[in-house]
C-alpha cells in the first residue's frame, strides 16, 4: 500500500464539502527529490550500489532504503556533491537537511543490475542481522541554469499531524505562475494531487499567498492502522505557463520516478521552481 492509498472526495455534488484523504503508510523518504533543469539527454550513466541492514524494518523497507541510498550514491558520483545517506533515517523521522542538499541532480532512469542478500549474527543467541544489498544503474543529469529571482515558497501547518488531523498550506511565489501539488507513495511512486477534475487551480499572483486546500476542500491525514508513524513529503512545482502534468505523463498516479523527472526536465528551467514540504503522521494510540 503506497503513503498514499487513494485520494477520495466526499460532498454531495461538486459544491458540497470535500475531503482529500491521505492513506499513509510508513515510508523511508526518497532521497532523490530533486528538480532540476537539464535536458535528459545530459544525463550520464552512473554505476552505484546501496546497502540496508536497520533493525525494525521490513524486508520491503530496507530493500526501498537499499534503493534510496544507490540513488544518492549515483548523484553523489554524477556531481561530486558528497551526501550524508547514512543518517538518512533516524526513528522514523525523515532528516530535512539530506533532501536540501539533493539540488545537483537527478535521475532520469535507472535499472536494477542484481541484489544481493546477507544474514550474520554477533551472538548464538541474538538474532540473525540481515542486510539487502543492491546494485543500481541511474541515468544522472546535473543541475541548469534557473531564473534566479524566481522562487516559491511552501508551508505546511504543522510538521507532526495526527490521524485525522486537517492539513493546509501556504503557498507564495515571486511571479505570476501556476501551481501543481504532488505526493511521492510508499511504492516509490508519485500521485497528482492537484490540480484535479474537481479541483482547479487558478493563477497565483506574484507575492500572494494562496492556501490550499481552497475553501470547501480538506486535506485530512490518516495513517494505515498497522502503523504508528509514517514519513511523507509533498512536492510543489510552480511554472510560468500552465502545464498539463496528467497529459504530459499520461496518468495522474503510479507515476515512476524516472517518468516524473522526465517530465519536468521537459519544462525550460528559467520556466519553473519547486519546493518540498516533509512531515509525519502519527496514529493516535
């Protein structure tokens, strides 16, 4: 099950009261979170291997951490940038200041080569340590050129909800652009989660601040009952002109990483600015 399972609108009719629904399930953040501005045709293939033996986590978890840390270690090799993936998770809660320093490239394609497993135990009687090993491809293109004075910046609420709990928004940017939300899923996938059928976004003005949702609609986060936390982050992409991200990817979820980093090197890099928001959801026990 992705962080998000589903989105859902509930009201009677298109003018009744919304809910857009987070599902969430526990997600080790990837780390490639990364917008940036060349064509993919820059994109140089990198050799990289990741590696995950954490305690507390799921085979499926550490297989995804595996994969996150071969992601870094491919734009470490791209751009030369040095990124700390070893504290990249730290009881449950995402480390904000690795996805900051995730602004020197990205990945336009990837393939798995193999993975490796491992099993060793420090003592007869303690249990057996288990590590997942995998070796990784990436297509890494490095950083453009961006229009310097155009910015956005994006505020969540609160950084720590609880189930149930309503999320908004604060929006602002330095020139008169268009705003996309996006959500990245435990599956390692993105779903669109606006602008929607029902849910239309208008031009947001230089310097105004927009919140979302709009009035009528809610951002309500849950979390899978099995979990007790869960990490998520929402991705905001601000363009000059208004692009059309379902058509231009061909779908509005099970979006891979790659497809989506596809798409927005598509858009001119002086044409557009992105911002990340990180946060958790907590089960109320």
């Amino acid at each position: 099950m992705g962080v998000i399972d589903r989105v859902l609108l509930f009201g009677k009719g298109v003018r009744g009261d919304f809910k857009i629904k987070l599902f969430l399930a526990f997600y080790i953040v990837l780390a490639v979170l990364i917008f940036s501005s060349s064509a993919a045709a820059d994109c140089q293939w990198i050799n990289a291997v990741g590696e995950a033996f954490e305690q507390n986590l799921t085979p499926d978890e550490m297989k995804q951490l595996a994969i996150n840390r071969a992601r870094l270690s491919a734009i470490e090799g791209r751009t030369g940038v040095k990124i700390n993936g070893g504290s990249f998770v730290k009881d449950y809660k995402l480390m904000a200041d690795i996805v900051q320093t995730l602004t020197e490239g990205y990945i336009t394609d990837e393939k798995i080569e193999a993975w490796e497993l491992e099993s060793s135990q420090k003592t007869k009687e303690s249990f057996p340590l288990v590590s997942y090993r995998v070796r990784l491809k990436a297509c890494v293109a490095g950083a453009g050129e961006k229009d310097p004075y155009f910015k956005i910046t994006a505020h969540l609420n609160k950084e720590v909800f609880s189930r149930g709990e309503e999320a908004k928004i604060k929006i602002k940017a330095t020139r008169d652009c268009y705003i996309n939300i996006f959500n990245l899923t435990a599956d390692d996938r993105i779903k669109i989660i606006a602008p929607m059928d029902r849910l239309p976004m208008s031009p947001l003005k230089e310097n105004e601040e927009f919140v979302f949702p709009p009035e009528g609609f809610g951002l309500q986060m849950d979390i899978a009952p099995e979990k007790k936390r869960a990490t998520e982050c929402l991705i905001i992409v601000a363009t000059r002109q208004p692009f059309d991200f379902a058509a231009l990817l061909g779908k509005k979820e099970d979006i891979t990483i790659p497809e989506f980093y596809r798409a927005i090197v598509s858009i001119p890099s002086q044409e557009k600015a992105e911002e990340m928001m990180l946060y958790e959801v907590a089960s109320r026990r």
